[in-house]
C-alpha cells in the first residue's frame, strides 16, 4: 500500500489491512526504527511514507522469490504424496 501512494493515512491501513490498530502500530514501529518509512502528523491523522523508492522495488523483489520458494515447496510436496 505504502508503494501504491506517496503517502497512506494510518485509518486507511487500518481499514485496507484488517489490522488491529495496535498490531499495525507495532509493524509501523519496526518500520520507522529501521529508516524504512516516514511518519507525519497533521492534526490528528498520521500519514505514512516509504523514506526511499528502493524499498517499494526491494519488497517486489522479496514477493517474487517468496512466490517462487511457495511454488517449489508445492511442487516438492506434491511430488512426496504420489
């Protein structure tokens, strides 16, 4: 969600996640402690951002090789039940 937008309101990842805001918080959290996001507040809403589009191609690279281990696990297990 954070690639798809130059900056995402917590409400809306609350509500497009399905999060409990106080797991998204914690996610959120990690994300800020590592420099891979940035917070502002305006008002009462906090608005994120990723801190650098590298991180929106590193999250696309880590989905492809996730995508290809899940494919290769299925088709080791498959190949152990027959």
């Amino acid at each position: 969600m954070l690639s798809a937008a130059d900056e995402v309101a917590v409400s809306t990842l609350i509500d497009d996640t399905g999060l409990e805001a106080s797991h998204l918080s914690q996610h959120l959290s990690v994300l800020r402690r590592h420099n891979l996001v940035v917070a502002d507040r305006r008002a009462s809403q906090v608005y994120y951002r990723l801190a650098f589009p590298e991180v929106a191609e590193l999250l696309t690279s880590a989905r492809a090789v996730l995508v290809e281990v899940l494919h290769h696990t299925s088709r080791h297990l498959d190949g152990a039940t027959r």
